[in-house]
C-alpha cells in the first residue's frame, strides 16, 4: 500500500527544516509551499525533492537566508530586479505580487530577475494566477550551469529552459509546463541513480551520438540532453532555448555572458489582465470552447483520450489534497539527515 502523507505536515516539516537552517520565517513557508504544490501536481522531480538540496544550499551560503530583492529599473508595466540570491520560490511569489497590481493598472506586467535562486516547479505558480482570472508567462534559465547542446551541436550551452503558461477556462484552467529540452536534469538525475535508462534516445554522448543512457551527462567529457525534437526536430527546442534565453538573461542584463556565481536562475514573470483587452467572459469562451474540442476529440486506436495540459496534475491535485500526497520513495530518506540534525521529527503518514 502506497504511504500517503497530509499537505499540512508536509508543509510543516519543510518549512521547519528551512527555518532551521536560517531562513526567514515567511521566506521558508513560501518555498514549503511551492515544493509542496509542485509534489502535488505531480512534479515529483521539482517538488520536495528539491529540499535537501536547497537546505544544503542554505548552509553553505549559496541561498541567501534573509533580506529582499533590489529594484533596478521600472516603469509602468516592467521592472528589473536583483534576487540577490533569494530562495527563487519567495522571489516569484513577490514579482508575481508586482506584475498582478501592474497588469490591473496597465493591462500586462512583466518582472524579470537577475540572480534569483533555483526556482523549483513552474507549474507551481500558475493556478494562483488563473484563479484570479488573468493569464501568466513564467520562464527561467540557469545561466551558471548547462546540460543543452543547441540543434546541430555536441557542447551544451542551455539549461533545459521551462516554458510555463497559464490561462483560465469556464472550468479547470490550462496550465502548460514544458521545458525546450527533451527531458530534464531532474529526472536524467534520478533515472542514473536509479541504474535506468530512457525509452528513447535523449540524449547525446561527448560525440554526438544519440543515447538512452542518462550516464553520458555525468562521464568525462560529458553528453548532452538533446533539444525538444530530438535530431530530427530539434530546430524547435533549440528556438524555444534561445526565446527563454532573451527574456529571461537577455531582459535581465545578466546571463551567459557573466561569470557563473552557482546554483539559480534567471527569470520572467509576465501577467496578462483580460480585462485590458476583450474582457474575461470573451476570453473563456474562446478558451473552453478550444477546450473542449481538444477533449472531445477522438482517440488514435489504442490511445488515451485527449487531456487538455493540466487536467491530469489538477486532478492528481483534488485527489492528494484529500486522501494524501504519495511522495517517491527518494524523496524522505534524503531529508532524514537534515531531519536528525535538526531536531525536526519525520512527517507521520495520514
């Protein structure tokens, strides 16, 4: 039987590990609560997974424990702003703050930020922007690392670049999560520690030869996750890279072209008001409308029928906030040790 564990001690768990390590007391219920919403849409590779490795982050100076960001530049519907190495999730709740009271007053509002850290799941932020009524753009890139190799390539020069976006239906909203790469880091991580390899090629080896094996990025010299598309279509992810790449480092004035300060991202938050432009009402009835033509659409022989993006995270969402979320089975023996050192008891099944 699957061991299922209730969102409030989740979050009470992450959260006091977090405040013991120094952070800030509404900074660590913040993070708590992206890592915990990613594990219930099912991003179980951006979720609490994500913890131990923040915590060692923490502790080791590369996530800044307290303090705010810094304005750089603003105008009416646009500002620019210095994470300073903030816990990435604190840092988007509060452009997201901006960009909504901008987007009320001028239709749309775009923050992008320099130096934030790792800002876990993007699918995390969406459906508070869509149960408002207003449509979000989220994109980030980690301009210290790269893992990508561009269409064409052998030498990564992207990280795998996620791509969110968010808009409001009559019913459940669309939240889209994609990312410009074929996998990510995350679950390329977990499949070679697991000792298991991909269904599909990729992946690329130092020489450019397509691989399941997700080793290749950890040998010497290392391979490459390929571009969504793969070596026949990779042209697509490798232009969703680069469109990542301009709004998030390019905006920012600080990316690629800097020297690499460790583990984070760089970021773009745009709200988008509907009632700036044809008004809510006009907007979902547009989008339900193409809702409901895509699920009701028939079925290639021996396939699942249509899913809108979104619709299996948000029920998977319903059904973990009542009965309990199933973490994979990673996920609780890596913070055993923070647990033990801390002083912070495991969260208790429910």
């Amino acid at each position: 039987m699957t061991t299922r564990y209730p969102r409030a001690a989740l979050m009470q768990f992450a959260t006091e590990l977090l405040e013991r390590t120094g952070l800030d007391g509404a900074i660590a219920r913040d993070v708590a609560d992206v890592l915990v919403e990613g594990d219930l849409l099912g991003h179980d590779t951006h979720g609490l997974a994500l913890l131990a490795p923040y915590l060692a982050e923490i502790e080791k100076g590369g996530m800044a424990r307290s303090g705010s960001y810094e304005v750089l530049n603003r105008r009416g519907a646009g500002a620019v702003w210095d994470g300073k190495r903030l816990p990435g999730p604190w840092l988007v709740l509060r452009a997201m703050d901006e960009a909504t009271r901008m987007a009320r007053e001028h239709g749309t509002g775009t923050v992008v930020i320099r130096r934030s850290h790792h800002i876990a799941c993007l699918a995390a932020y969406l459906k508070r922007a869509t149960d408002q009524g207003l449509v979000m753009e989220l994109s980030c890139s980690d301009p210290n690392t790269a893992s990508v190799a561009p269409f064409g390539g052998t030498r990564a020069v992207f990280t795998p670049n996620p791509l969110a976006i968010g808009f409001p239906t009559e019913t459940d909203p669309v939240l889209i999560d994609i990312s410009a790469s074929v996998t990510t880091n995350g679950m390329a991580g977990r499949m070679h520690r697991q000792g298991k390899r991909f269904a599909n090629p990729w992946l690329l080896d130092a020489s450019g030869a397509e691989t399941n094996d997700p080793g290749v990025l950890f040998a010497k010299p290392p391979g490459t996750l390929q571009p969504l598309g793969g070596t026949q279509a990779g042209h697509k992810g490798y232009g969703l890279a680069l469109l990542v790449e301009a709004l998030t480092g390019g905006l920012a004035g600080f990316g690629r072209a800097d020297p690499p300060e460790g583990w984070g991202a760089t970021v773009f938050v745009q709200i988008i008001d509907p009632q700036a432009f044809a008004g809510s009402e006009a907007l979902t009835r547009q989008t339900q409308h193409l809702a409901d033509a895509c699920r009701d659409n028939p079925p290639r022989a021996g396939a699942q029928p249509v899913r809108m993006p979104g619709d299996k995270g948000l029920a998977q969402r319903r059904e973990q906030l009542e009965s309990g979320l199933a973490l994979n089975p990673e996920i609780l023996p890596a913070l055993h040790p923070w647990a033990d050192k801390f002083g912070v008891a495991m969260p208790g099944p429910g």
